[in-house]
C-alpha cells in the first residue's frame, strides 16, 4: 500500500468513526505506584551498586547531603528518585549498563 493509499485509508475511517459506524482502538495501560524507601533500602540499593555516597548522588542527580537525609531517615526520596531507586534495586548494574556512570 503506498502513502497515499494509507492517508486515504487513514482519513475514510476517522470520517466512520465521526459518523459513528466505527469504533475506535483503545489501549488500556497501567502505572505501577511509585515505591516508598526505607533509609536502610536505600542505603542497600547504594551498596548493591558499589558506589559511594558521593558517585550514587551523582548518579541520582542529586547532592551527598540529600543522599545522606535519605540513608539517615531525616528525608525522604520522591517522585523521579523513586523510579530512579526502583530501576536501580531492579538491576543494580544499571547506573553502569545505562551509561549513566562510565567505568
């Protein structure tokens, strides 16, 4: 089918589907809930991955005294950190498989 062929194809059903004689396509996905940390979870993920306080904050994008906050309990990682902490327990190599952090 060429280009135009598929634009036409394209544009005769978003006109069936305004008319309503077709039903569109949905897809249903689902957002696994952001993960809470313990200080003592966080600090094993840091160690799994055999880094620093130092290059984990560098990795994490963040500052040594915000990773010490978490590993101490005075606070508490959030939102993308979370996702970030998520992978990382996943896989602990992947600071160094992402390219993040080069060897």
């Amino acid at each position: 089918m060429g280009v135009f062929d598929e634009i036409k194809t394209g544009l005769e059903q978003a006109i069936a589907y305004e008319k309503g004689t077709l039903k569109a396509k949905k897809t249903t996905i689902s957002i696994a809930p952001v993960d809470v940390f313990t200080p003592v979870e966080i600090k094993e993920i840091r160690k799994s991955t055999g880094l620093t306080q130092v290059l984990f904050a560098k990795y994490m994008g963040v500052s040594v005294k915000t990773v010490e906050s978490w590993e101490s309990g005075r606070n508490h990682p959030e939102g993308a950190a979370c996702r970030l902490l998520t992978i990382t327990r996943n896989d602990p190599n992947f600071p160094h498989s992402s390219g993040i952090i080069a060897d």
